[in-house]
C-alpha cells in the first residue's frame, strides 16, 4: 500500500498521458483506499470506472482553472507534466546556443504551467486533514548539485519550479497545516522525455515508469508536514536546492 489507510481518498493527475503520469494513474486506481482518480490530459485516456478523464492546456490557465473545479478537493494531487526537449528544441551543451524560444517553452511548460495548477488547486486542498501536492521536478534543477552546466534552460526551469514549490509550501502552512507541498525527482524513467538521453545511463538507474511512479507514492506516503516544501528523490532522498 502507498497512501495511509484512509478510505474515499480523492486523487489527481496532470499530465496523465505521459510514461510516469500514466504509471501514476495505474498505481492508484488499484488501491482500494482510492475512490476517484481524476486523470488529465490533451487526448482522451481509456480506465476502469474509478479514473475520471478531464482535459486541460498548460498554456490556458482557464482550462486549468475549468479542471480545478472538475477535481474538487483532492487529497492527493501530482502534477506529471514536464519538457525536455522537442522536434525543434535540445538542451544546451554551451551558453553559445542558448536560444529565447527554448527559455520559453521550458519555463511555460516546467514552471508556469505547474504554478498556475497550484494557484487554482492549492486553496482546494482540505484542511482539516493530511493532504499531498506533488510536482516532478529533477536533479538537475538543484543550484547545489551542479556540477556539469549546461542544459541551461531545463535546469533554470526546474530551479524555479522548486523555488514555486517552497514558496507555496510557505504560504500554506498558513492556512492548511497538515498540506505537504513537495518537488520530486523521479530518477531516469524509459519514457520519451528521457529516451535520447539514456546511452550514458547504467542498467540499474534506467527505471521503468511503473517503478518510478511506486517509489514516488512510498514516499510521499512518508512526509510529513514539516518537510514541506523541499526536493526528494524516488528513493526518499532529501536533495538540497
């Protein structure tokens, strides 16, 4: 079991479609302590009668906005979405090819996007109870941590959605003390967002999303309100912004 035994649990996904969002929803929807999976996405997503579909645009916060209302007040709320690279966009290997397009659609899709699912969701979130709001962020994004450069935008990206997510941390503790806003680093997932990138990655570190997304539940399933606000990675890992 993931999640503390408490029955008629309400959870969400955004960014359900993708390879950990949807190993997220899977894992979820087979635990009997879980009645509602609201699970978003741009298509349409097939599941069994406990997974409710809702469709929302990063780029549109009245679509998100539209969302927060379908989900209602979740008790478990993750937010799967995230931009590497694209047909037309590649992380950087030198401050020479930074481009203002790749800033922009890093920082719409890491950072903005994440932040206005928290400006709508956050408030709904209850109080009167333990309640989750996770986001996946990366390694990569942690100041501390670097030691290699580059991927300039991603990592900018990343860094400012884990400064989003201590402010939000901050700020809720105010009115609902037993919220656990978190970053998640989820390792290296064999999804298309990590797929051009996985030659220099050992066996053993290339985990499959299913995997990914379980070691993420046990911990979130482990905090605590005090530890609030911080980056942890798949294997429980407090990592330093």
């Amino acid at each position: 079991m993931h999640l503390p035994p408490a029955p008629g649990l309400n959870a969400c996904i955004f960014g359900a479609s993708g390879g950990i969002g949807a190993a997220f929803v899977r894992q979820l929807q087979a635990q009997p302590e879980i009645a509602c999976v609201h699970a978003g996405a741009r298509s349409n997503i097939d599941g069994n009668p406990k997974v409710r579909p809702f469709a929302f645009d990063l780029n549109d916060e009245a679509s998100i906005a539209d969302a927060a209302i379908t989900i209602g007040s979740p008790d478990l709320a993750i937010v799967a979405t995230g931009m590497l690279h694209s047909a037309s966009i590649q992380p950087e290997k030198s401050l020479k090819i930074q481009t203002p397009e790749a800033y922009a659609a890093a920082f719409a899709v890491n950072t903005i996007g994440p932040a206005l699912i928290g400006k709508h969701l956050l408030p709904r979130l209850p109080k009167d109870r333990r309640s989750v709001f996770a986001v996946l962020s990366a390694r990569v994004g942690s100041i501390s941590d670097n030691r290699l450069g580059g991927w300039h935008a991603y990592r900018a990206s990343k860094a400012a959605l884990n400064m989003i997510v201590r402010n939000f941390a901050i700020e809720m503790a105010r009115t609902h003390p037993q919220a656990i806003i978190v970053a998640l680093h989820p390792g290296t997932a064999d999804t298309a967002l990590s797929q051009p990138f996985q030659r220099g990655v050992a066996e053993n570190k290339l985990f499959t999303p299913d995997y990914a997304a379980g070691r993420m539940l046990d911990v979130l399933a482990g905090l605590t309100p005090e530890e609030s606000g911080h980056l942890f990675a798949w294997d429980g890992e407090r990592i330093a912004f």
